[in-house]
C-alpha cells in the first residue's frame, strides 16, 4: 500500500474505481511529467450523487460532501494514470466548478473539502494554487466539478 493510500486508510476512506467518462474524454492525460485529470462529478456505486445547485436543492455541508467525493474520484483516475500515487511530486492546480444559485457565494468553502483531503494525503505536496467558481449549470445537474493538474516525480515511461 503506498504513503498516500495508507493515510487515506487512516482517514477512514478509499479510492473508488475510476469513474466512466460521460462523452468523448478519458480521465487523465499525461505530459512529461503533468498529469492533466479531466473534470469529475460526485460519482459513486454508478450514478452521480449530490445533484442540484447550491443555495437551492444543497446546503454548505453537501457540497463539501460533494467535493469530497469528488477529489477522490479525480484521485482514483490520477492513480489509474501513473499506477501509484507516491509518484505525485506535488499538486499543481485545482479547478472547482459549483453549480450555484444566483446568491450562492460560498464556493472557496465547498472546494475547501477537495483542497483539505489533498493536504491531509500529500501534506506540503499537496498545497496548490486554485481557483474556485460558481456557474449557473453543470453536465447531468450536478453540484460540483473538479479538474486538476499534477506533477510527477518522474515522467512516465
């Protein structure tokens, strides 16, 4: 078991399956030693979970749930990717897209939850620039979206 799926473990969760993709993309792409990981919905046991906007049909709580379940749905794609998540030299950049209503200002808070579970696995490696934004509408209603990049130790190969 690698550092980062042990600390996982000690935080009581688990990697998914990589989730399937819902049009024309795969779940991460690398180049040389970037790994780009598309954005992922709430996906879990086969079905998108969490659907609806914030400040409407969720609350501040259930986003952060969302977003949760969602880096480790961008997780389980990464380690598909590059086999092993010790090979993670530091996350780069996090993109958190919230479906919101028009009052809504809380994004950082909810992409707060997928910024956290990412320190608590990598501590420093895990500190990453981020943007965090609210949108009027995402694929399938779903509350929140994730894409992020990462750099490897080593290139692939």
């Amino acid at each position: 078991m690698s550092d980062a799926e042990r600390r996982l473990s000690e935080l009581g969760l688990t990697l998914p399956q990589p989730p399937p993709p819902i049009a024309n993309y795969v779940g991460a792409v690398t180049a040389g030693n970037l790994v780009f990981v598309s954005g992922h919905g709430p996906w879990r046991d086969g079905s998108f979970q969490y659907l609806g906007k914030l400040g409407e049909e969720l609350d501040l709580d259930d986003g952060r749930e969302a977003a949760k379940l969602v880096m480790l749905n961008c997780l389980a794609s990464l380690k598909s990717e590059i086999g092993d998540l010790d090979r993670v030299h530091r996350i780069v950049k996090v993109l958190g897209l919230v479906n919101s209503e028009a009052h809504f200002s809380r994004q950082p808070e909810v992409i707060d939850a997928a910024s956290d579970l990412l320190t608590a696995i990598f501590g420093d490696r895990g500190l990453h620039s981020r943007s965090a934004i609210g949108v009027a509408a995402l694929p399938r209603g779903i509350s929140v979206e994730i894409e992020m990049v990462v750099e490897l130790t080593a290139p692939l190969g």
